[in-house]
C-alpha cells in the first residue's frame, strides 16, 4: 500500500524490506532515461562533403582517393617504426651480439659444411645440378648477413671501391676459394651461368631490400674471375638485361658491378665487356659516371698511364700519352666497329653527356685509338676508308682536324692506305678533294712517301678523265631534244652536285702532277751536280796534297808516274798536233763551208719542212686513234699494280729485299774479285815478269816498237806525199 507518498513492498515477513523511492532515487531514474538520447549524439555523423571538382581525365578521381590511402598507411608505417625503434627485437640484439667482420666470417666456414649440403642435395633433388649450386650460393650468403663492413651496393655506391679490387674476394681463405673454383669447374657451363643469373638476380634484389649480399658477390667474383666466357659468350644478354633496369640506378649498378668483374683478369676481356654491354649506357643520366670511371680505372688497372688526363676540368688535348705493358696482346679487344662507335659519340652535337663526363671521354679516346690501331704498319689501311667516308664539310671542325690527323697518319704509316684511297676515290670525290686540297697546300711538312702519292695522283688522273666524259653536256652544246638531255643527265653516273668537286680534283691532281715532275727532274739534276762536284773536289785535293807535301808540280808524285808512263809526252804531243790540225781545219771550214753550207740549204730546206709537217700530221694521227688505247693500257697497268699490291702485299718488299741482298752480293764479290787481281798482280810481279820479261825491260820493249811503229808511219806519209807531188 501507499501511505504519504510512499511505496511500500508486500511479501513474506521473514524476507520482506521495507524500500522507499525518494526524490534522489528519481533523479537518477531520469538520467537513465536520457542516456539514450546521448549516445545518439555521440555516435560518428555522416557529413555532406563538398562537390567534386571536375577532372579533364576519369581517372584523377581514383589517383586522389589512392594519395589519401598511402597517407594513412605511411603515418602508421612510421608510428610503427617509431615504437620498434625504442623497442629493438630480439634478433637485431643477436645480431649484435655475434657482429664480425667479413674476414673472421669467412675464416670460421669449413669446407664439410658445403659438403654436407652438397649430398643432402644430390640424394633430396639427384638430378637438378642448379639447386645444388643455388643452395650453396644461398648457404654463402646466409653465413655473411650479419657483416658490419661497407657494402657498397647497398649504399647505392659502387665506386666508393675500387672497381677492379678483389674484395670482397681477396678477404677469402685460399683453401675455400680453391675449393669453390674446383666445385664450380666440375660442372657444366650452362649450370655455371644459371648460377650466375641467380646471384646476379639475388643480388640486385637484396640491393633494393637493403639486405646483405656477401654471398653472392663472392660467388659473382669466383664465376668470372675463373670463367670469363660466361659473360663474354652472352653479351646480347646482358645488354638487354641493363636496358630493361636502366631506369632503376640500384639494380643497374648491382649488375654493371657484377659484369664488371671479367675485367678484373684480362683488359681485353674488360675492353671487350665495356663496349659490347656498358657502353649503350653513356648517355643514361644515372649511370654514365660510373660507366666512365670504369673504363678509366681499367685502363690504369692494366698499365695505361692517365695520370694526366684525369682532372675533369683539364683543358688538354686529348692526344695524351699512354704506355702500356705487353699491349700488343690486347690489339684485337677494340673492334674497328666499336672505334667508330666510340669516336662518332665523341664528337655527337646530339650528346647527352656533360662538359665534365665529355673531358673524360677525350681523355680516354687515346687509349682505345692505340689498342684499335694496334700494329699501324699493317692495319691503318682498314681504317682509311671509315675515316674518309665521315670526313665532310658537314662535321665539326673538332671532328674535322681528328680525322684529317687520323687520315694523314695512314698515309704516312701505312703505304696500303694509297690503295685503299684509290679504290674508294669514285665514291668519295668530294672528301678526297678536302684531302687533296690538305695535301696540296702541307706536302712539304707531311713527308709522305713520294712514290705512292705520285702514283695515285696519276690514278686519279685517270679516274677524273673517265668521270669528265660521263658529266653531261651543257645545253648550249647539245644539239638534242630537251628530253633526250634529261635522259642523258639521268643516266650520267656524277651528279651536278660533284661536278665541281669533279673539277676542283682535276685542277689539284695536274698541280701535285707538275710539282711531282718537277721535284724529281730537279732531284736527279742535283744528284748528279752533287756528284760531280764530289768527285772534282776529291782529285783537286789529292792534287793539292801531292804538290804541297812534295815541294813543286815537277817533283810530285803523280807528275813523276805521268811522266814515267808517257803520258806527259803523249800529252804534249797529242796537243802540238791537235793545235796544228785544229789550224789546216778552222782554214778550211772559213775558205769553203759558207759556199757549200748555203748550196745544201737551198737544196734540203724544203724537203725538210715537207717531211717535218708530215711526221707531225701522222703522229698527231696516231695519238688521235690510240687515246683510248694507251688510256686503257694505263689503267691496265695501274688496276695490275694495285692487284699485286692487294694479293700479294709483301711482292714490293720481297724485291727490294732481293735487291738490297743482289747489291750486298755484288759488292762482295767486287771486294774478291780486286783481292785475286791483288794477288794475280803480285804473283806476275813476283814469279813471272822477271829477268828479260821484267817490266822495265817490257817497258822498253813498248817503247821502241812505238818508236818503230813511227817511224813506220811517218815514212809511209812521206812517201805518199812525194808520189802525190810527183803527180
């Protein structure tokens, strides 16, 4: 019941209490009745957002929404690594703990352990060699995550290296390395280069994941330290592979490295790796430093000296000396198609490179000219063409004095490149004018050789007269239709363009003609005037010294002997006689030579003149008639020469060795046979004329049959002058 406002329980008296609902006890009633109401407040609300904003593309919108949620993922990624970072995990500690050295970590593996898991593998998978090697490469590289060395890969620098340094190789036991070359070597090449593509691959993604990669370049560095082939034999391969990551700078470097690693041994096979895989790279903006460093710390690895020509802001010319050890083993690394390649991005307007980059790879350029030229001797003559088809007016001037440079060298080295030239000179008139022109004007400082360059200026003599007959006609000659002279101009095998060229040849090969007659008619004159001179001051000075060192002309030796063998008298009288016939002659030739000389003149004179016009008519007849003739005879003899020198190309040199040998031959047996006239002569003298015979006595014996002999003479004339007058 209620009573005063007040409620009152009915039950069992034993449990029955007596509750009274006060004012407070409402309260708190009401309040419970409210608490729905704010909750509904509370609870999260739908809020309009503002209105889209149109987007010229229907994907904007998408992008938008994925920033929003990459936001929120990376402030949770870095609450998280923030509560990590205070909290370090238990294996970081471990890692700690054991931290070691790369040389203490390499010195505590035992060769059984690979060889347990080299059985485990063969009986778990018998027949799949390349798990084996895999499970080793991975068992390496397991050992060495804990290293607290530098890795360069990681850290995105490569070069902080040594390119060419065997770590981390060198840091090896011999016995472990020796071990592993071994075990390597047993297998096939193909699982080699499995292995290969696996730790390359291995360690360009444990470079981006920030992890150790020990293992794997120690495995990298054995493979093609001992098997360069695997790299040398795929290299198509490997260039794909760098296109494909060449936007990802981390995973290039990791396999430029590794590439890299063939050079180490061999700078042939580091030349070789360079152009065939690196050197598409030069222009890639990340890359082409390291691409360049390379090169350069090859070539110094190897016994180049570029001490010189490293400073990136040197201004030198790039023509740098560089000494080599035993280079003539490494002539063949640098194809002649890789040289071309080389020097056509040297000198490219279109270059990506930079002024500092652009300065290395001049300073480089020497080097890879001397190992493409190798012996200049005997190859320059194949790089004479390719250097003459890029010598143009177009190219810059830069480019212009290095391959007039490199065209003259040949000239100079290489006699082979005259044919080379005279076999390109129809396909390349305009360069070869440039050339000409460059010879023309330098002939006397570029000490060609001067048979050659005669030779082929009279080639291209020839050359231009047989290109100036197929030039068309202009039209003020031509008798023809105007479409006959089209057709005869399209059919005409030198353009309009090269005529000029054409022209400006003829005028330079008839001047180097000239100049080449004339040198050598001046040349034999002086020859013979030089030994003209020589021989008269040689007898004027064995005279003087016969006069000076006997006192007087009479009393010298060499007028003695003169006069002992008669040559004195023979002189004076042949003299006295020549001077008295000399006079009876002069007497006569003045009393009638002018009577019988104007007879025979009106007589001959015009039968002379007749037969002079005649020969001329029929010699200008003949040359008329045999142009064609003597023309193809020179270009017979000339196209014959240079087979000759094309086929059999030590013919020239056979000669003049058989010459140069004949010479040698005949001088010593000159020197022999006046060594038994010696002896001859001294034997005569000694053994033979002797006595009666003595040649005193034989002397005498002459001189009184000339004497006779005289007499004899004289008395004939006299009598023939006595019977003439009797008459």
């Amino acid at each position: 019941m209620a009573s005063n406002n007040d409620w009152e329980t009915v039950g069992s008296k034993k449990g029955s209490k007596n509750i009274k609902v006060t004012n407070k006890d409402q309260q708190q009633n009401a309040s419970r009745k409210q608490r729905p109401n704010n909750n509904l407040d509370n609870m999260p609300r739908i809020e309009p957002n503002a209105p889209m904003k149109e987007s010229p593309t229907i994907y904007q919108a998408f992008l938008e929404e994925e920033l929003r949620k990459e936001r929120k993922l990376l402030e949770s990624e870095k609450e998280n690594a923030n509560k990590e970072a205070k909290k370090p995990s238990a294996t970081t500690m471990k890692r700690r703990d054991r931290a070691l050295s790369l040389k203490d970590c390499l010195t505590k593996l035992q060769i059984e352990e690979f060889e347990s898991i080299l059985k485990k593998d063969e009986i778990l998978y018998p027949k799949n060699s390349n798990i084996w090697l895999r499970d080793i490469a991975s068992f390496l590289n397991s050992q060495l995550d804990h290293i607290t060395d530098f890795d360069p890969i990681i850290a995105n620098k490569p070069n902080v290296l040594s390119i060419h340094s065997d770590y981390p190789v060198s840091e090896m036991p011999d016995t472990l390395k020796k071990y592993l070359i071994e075990k390597f070597s047993s297998f096939s090449s193909e699982a080699n280069l499995s292995l290969l593509d696996y730790c390359i691959e291995s360690l360009t993604t444990n470079a981006i994941k920030d992890q150790s990669s020990y293992g794997f370049r120690l495995i990298v560095q054995i493979l093609l330290h001992s098997r360069p082939n695997l790299v040398l034999d795929h290299l198509t391969k490997f260039e794909s592979l760098l296109q494909r990551n060449s936007n990802r700078p981390i995973k290039a470097l990791a396999i430029l490295w590794s590439v890299g690693q063939v050079g180490v041994t061999s700078l042939n096979n580091g030349v070789k790796v360079w152009f065939g895989v690196m050197f598409s790279l030069v222009n890639v903006r990340n890359l082409n430093s390291y691409v360049l460093q390379y090169l350069e710390t090859l070539f110094t690895s190897h016994g180049f000296d570029l001490s010189d020509t490293t400073t990136t802001k040197s201004e030198k010319s790039p023509t740098t000396t560089t000494k080599l050890s035993s280079s003539s083993a490494c002539y063949d690394c640098v194809s002649k198609t890789d040289y071309f390649k080389y020097l056509g991005e040297l000198y490219s307007e279109s270059s990506m490179l930079s002024k500092d980059l652009k300065t290395r790879l001049k300073c480089l350029y020497p080097a890879i000219k001397k190992l493409a030229w190798g012996d200049a001797s005997k190859t320059l003559n194949s790089f004479f063409t390719g250097y003459l088809t890029r010598y143009t007016n177009d190219c810059a001037d830069s480019k212009k004095k290095e391959l007039l440079d490199c065209l003259i060298e040949c000239l100079r080295l290489d006699a082979q490149s005259f044919a080379a030239w005279r076999k390109e000179y129809k396909k390349n008139i305009s360069q070869s004018r440039l050339l000409l022109q460059y010879i023309s004007e330098h002939e006397s400082e570029l000490k060609l050789k001067k048979r050659e360059l005669s030779q082929t200026v009279d080639y291209f003599q020839i050359a231009n007269d047989e290109l100036m007959q197929k030039v068309p006609r202009t039209a003020s000659q031509s008798t023809t239709s105007t479409t006959a002279a089209a057709t005869t101009a399209a059919a005409s095998s030198v353009s309009s363009a090269n005529q000029k060229e054409l022209e400006i040849n003829v005028q330079l090969c008839n001047s180097l003609s000239q100049k080449h007659k004339k040198s050598s008619a001046s040349r034999c004159t002086r020859l013979m005037m030089s030994l003209f001179v020589i021989i008269c001051l040689s007898v004027i000075i064995l005279l003087s010294f016969d006069v000076y060192h006997h006192g007087s002309t009479m009393e010298s030796l060499t007028y003695k002997k003169l006069s002992e063998a008669g040559v004195i008298n023979a002189i004076d009288y042949l003299y006295k006689n020549a001077r008295d016939h000399l006079q009876v002659a002069l007497k006569w030739i003045s009393d009638n030579v002018p009577q019988h000389l104007e007879r025979a003149l009106e007589l001959v004179t015009p039968y002379v003149q007749l037969l002079l016009k005649k020969i001329a008519l029929a010699f200008d007849y003949a040359m008329d008639k045999t142009t064609n003739q003597r023309l193809w005879m020179v270009e017979m003899f000339h196209y014959a020469h240079n087979q000759l020198i094309i086929y059999t190309p030590g013919l020239f040199q056979c000669l003049e060795w058989v010459c140069e040998h004949a010479i040698n031959m005949a001088s010593l047996m000159f020197d022999n046979i006046c060594r038994l006239v010696e002896s001859i002569y001294k034997y005569l003298s000694n053994d033979v004329f002797v006595g009666q015979l003595s040649p005193q006595n034989v002397k005498n014996s002459l001189l009184e049959l000339l004497k006779l002999a005289q007499n004899s003479i004289q008395s004939v004339i006299v009598w023939v002058q006595e019977t003439a007058y009797k008459k």
